[in-house]
C-alpha cells in the first residue's frame, strides 16, 4: 500500500513538473511572430513533435515554413541554432 501511494505522488509530482517546465504551441506562435515580424493570425502550427524537455514545431509563418525548437527556457528558430553550435 505504501509503495502505490509512494508511486502515485512521484507520478504526480513528475506530471505537474512536466506541464511547469517548458513552452506552450502559443509562446511559440509569439515568438515567430516577433522574430519573423508577422500578425500571429498568420501563423499556422503545421505539425509538431512534443519530447521531455524539448519540441520541434513546423511552422507556417506568413506563407514561409520554419522550424522552431524548444530546448529547456529557450525558444529558438532551428536555422539559428544550428548556426550557433557549428561555431
């Protein structure tokens, strides 16, 4: 008995850890917004992979695609980051 209610708080806790730590679809959405200078009515989620700690969102941004990645606290475009690690 002891062992469910042990097993049942650390789900629990680890699940509202989750939703805590990292970014929705929507400060996604006002990122590309800013950065890419276009209305987020004219940004469309186009497909998404959501992963512990990390998302890949594929964008359509004023009829361009982008990918944006969510790493921890930072929001960033992938072209950006990929040019920031090469370095």
């Amino acid at each position: 008995m002891k062992k469910t209610i042990l097993v049942l708080v650390v789900t629990g806790f680890l699940t509202s850890c989750a939703s805590i730590v990292g970014y929705s679809e929507k400060d996604v959405i006002k990122t590309a917004s800013v950065e890419q200078d276009c209305p987020i009515a004219d940004i469309k989620v186009v497909d998404k992979i959501k992963r512990m700690g990390n998302s890949t969102y594929y964008l359509e941004v004023c009829g361009e695609r982008k990918v944006y990645k969510t790493v921890g606290s930072v929001i960033m475009e992938a072209e950006k980051a990929e040019k920031m690690t090469k370095q």
